[in-house]
C-alpha cells in the first residue's frame, strides 16, 4: 500500500508542477491541455529527470543540456520501468 501511495504522491506532484501556470511546461500547451499521452510522458519524464537523476549536476558541470538529457535518458528509462511495476 506504500507504494502505491508514492506513487500517487509522485503522480499529484507532477500534475502540480506540469500545470504552473506561465511556466511554458508541457501542461499548459494544446497536448497537455487534452492530457494526451504524449503529453503526460513528456511531464513525467521531466519529473523525473529533474528530482531524480544528476541532471542538475551536468548541467552546473557546464554540461549543454540537451547532453545531459541524453546521459540520464537511460536513468529515467529505469525508473519508468520500475515504476510500471
């Protein structure tokens, strides 16, 4: 029962942060309005890579970001996995 209550936090959280309004994220868009698929991947991979990946390290190790995207693609792959149960 744990989990699935982390997850559900984890869940609320990214709903949360996707919607900021102003914040140019995935959930003020078109897609994300619709709640399409493509859109709820794109939140929850940005979730992830932001809370639970070194992304930030890379990117303050002057990293560009879109070679610290693909380092920790493999990362949040993992995760997803896992949380897929």
């Amino acid at each position: 029962m744990v989990a699935a209550s982390g997850r559900l936090v984890q869940a609320s959280a990214i709903a949360k942060r996707a919607c900021e309004r102003s914040s140019g994220r995935i959930g003020r868009t078109e897609a994300g309005k619709d709640l399409s698929d493509q859109a709820v991947e794109l939140a929850v991979r940005a979730h992830i890579r932001h809370t639970h990946t070194p992304y930030h390290d890379y990117l303050m190790g002057g990293w560009d970001r879109y070679d610290a995207r693909d380092r920790v693609r493999p990362l949040i792959d993992e995760i997803l996995e896992r949380w897929a149960g």
